[in-house]
C-alpha cells in the first residue's frame, strides 16, 4: 500500500496540473480515477513517475 506522505504528494501534484479525481488506495497500489482523456493522460506520467508500477489510471466511463 502507498504510504499516505506519498499519497498525498500525488494528489498535490495532480491537482497542479489540473487533473480532478479520486485516488483509491489498495494492498497492491493505487488507482487513479479521472473524468476526461486529457486527465487522463497527464494523470498517467505522474503515477508512472511517483509509482512506477503500482499505480493505474482509469476514465470514469469505464
């Protein structure tokens, strides 16, 4: 599980770059739940860069 310093270091980072969502934290890492494409592909490079291989990036419709 991501610990809560770097959970939140995400959402901080996440929110300056103007992605909106929410982050769920499990066992296995974390996913990240954003509401458009756009969102979602920044979203992406900074779980990729925080996380690097525990977090994922979904689009609400899905």
């Amino acid at each position: 599980m991501p610990s809560l310093l770097r959970t939140q270091q995400l959402a901080r980072v996440l929110l300056a770059q103007g992605v909106s969502g929410e982050i769920v934290c499990s066992g296995d890492g974390l996913t990240v739940v954003v509401d458009d494409e756009r969102q979602r592909e920044i979203a992406t490079a900074v779980v990729a860069k925080y996380f690097p291989g525990q977090g994922h990036v979904v689009h609400r419709s899905i």
